[in-house]
C-alpha cells in the first residue's frame, strides 16, 4: 500500500511539472484527430501477455479511463478518432529481416490479445491506418495519407506504449509537419522512470502541445 501511495504522489508530481508547459490552444475539430496507439488487450487487459509490465503506469495515471473519455470527448465534438494498431505477427514474418528487434510472443495473430480492449473498440466514424511493423504509426502504413485525405494538420497522441510506439509516433508526425499535442495520462509504460523520461524530459521537447486529458477536453467541449 505504501508502494502504491509513493507511485501515485511521484506521478501527482511529475503531472505538475508538466502543467507548466501545457499551452492554451484552441483545436478546430475538422483539422483534429485522436491517434489512438495500440489499445489492445496485449497492453490494458488482465491476461495480455504485457499487461503486467503495463499495470502500475495504466493504475497510477488512470490511464484507460483517460483514453475512454478522450475517445469519447472527441467523437461527441467532431474530432476524428484514428486506430494506429501495431502489425499482427505471424510465424515467419520476421524471418528475413537483417537487424530484427522484435517482441517476442506479444501480438500474435488471431488471439484475443491483439483485439482493442472492450471499452476502446472502434465505432461508425473511426478510422483504422495499416499496421505498424515497428515503433512508428506512419512508417510503412497509410497513416499521414488518410489525415490528409480528410484535412487534418493536428494530431493528439494516447496509448500504448509512452516512450516507444507514442513517441516515435510523434516525433514523425512533427517532421510531416503535423501539430502534435501529448497526452500526459492517457498513456502507459512499463515502468514509472519510462513513465518520467518521456513526461518530463521528451514530450516537452518534441511536441507542440503537452496536456492532460482533462485540459485537452476543456478545448474541445
């Protein structure tokens, strides 16, 4: 219990600090989208082969309520909610590869791990991009093609996992010349120092925008 009490006071803080950054903005729901980063089972339901490693952060930051209620903040507004799914992976796939860096028996195609979880399934109006291989939702897919068929420029980040798949994400979305805006609690890791790094030291730096999910809905609403 005194464990518990000293993750939650750590992150308290850490979410404090980064209120200093957040900028007042206002986001024009015909240009926004939600890139909602591998919400799968894998990562937020009991029985994903992560979701041990995923836990603490996901109960710390109360991070699946979080993306629900971003999710459902942005279909009530306007705002296009975009699944960015990692790639499914099937025995074989990585063969041929020079320099793999895979993950191991995470997202095997065709289990219950790799379906989104229950209260973050898509819904009429969502839109799914390609699977991603690696970390990036835009490398090899149909991501930036898709927010520029429908005239998007500004992309909000939540999901899995915080300093891998949310920040390369977003670090290329930034180079395609996307405003790009962190969620702080809307995010997961596998441990609090991943947790901290990419709050504190990289969300700062690389993006445009760092909120809360209660400060990005006030925008919206």
């Amino acid at each position: 219990m005194k464990k518990k009490g000293k993750v939650f006071s750590a992150l308290f803080l850490l979410l404090s600090m980064v209120s200093a950054v957040a900028q007042n903005y206002s986001y024009d729901p015909e240009r926004s989208a939600i890139l909602l980063v591998d919400p799968y089972n894998e990562f937020l339901s009991e029985g994903g082969i992560l979701y041990p490693l995923s836990k603490e952060t996901l109960e710390a930051n109360n991070a699946i309520a979080n993306m629900i209620d971003v999710v459902q903040a942005a279909r009530k507004s306007g705002v296009k909610v975009i699944y960015v799914p990692h790639h499914h992976v099937e025995e074989g796939d990585y063969d041929d590869w020079k320099f793999y860096r895979g993950t191991g028996r995470a997202f095997e195609a065709g289990t219950w791990n790799v379906e989104y979880h229950p209260d973050l399934k898509m819904k009429e109006g969502d839109i799914e991009a390609r699977q991603h291989w690696q970390s990036s939702g835009f490398a090899n897919t149909d991501l930036d093609f898709l927010l520029k068929q429908h005239g998007i420029d500004h992309v909000i980040l939540a999901g899995m996992r915080a300093n891998t798949c949310i920040e390369s994400t977003a670090r290329y979305a930034v180079e395609l010349g996307y405003h790009t805006t962190m969620l702080t609690d809307a995010v997961g890791a596998f441990n609090m120092k991943e947790m901290k790094a990419a709050i504190e030291i990289d969300y700062p730096v690389l993006s445009h925008n760092v909120l809360t999910t209660k400060e990005f809905i006030g925008s919206i609403e």
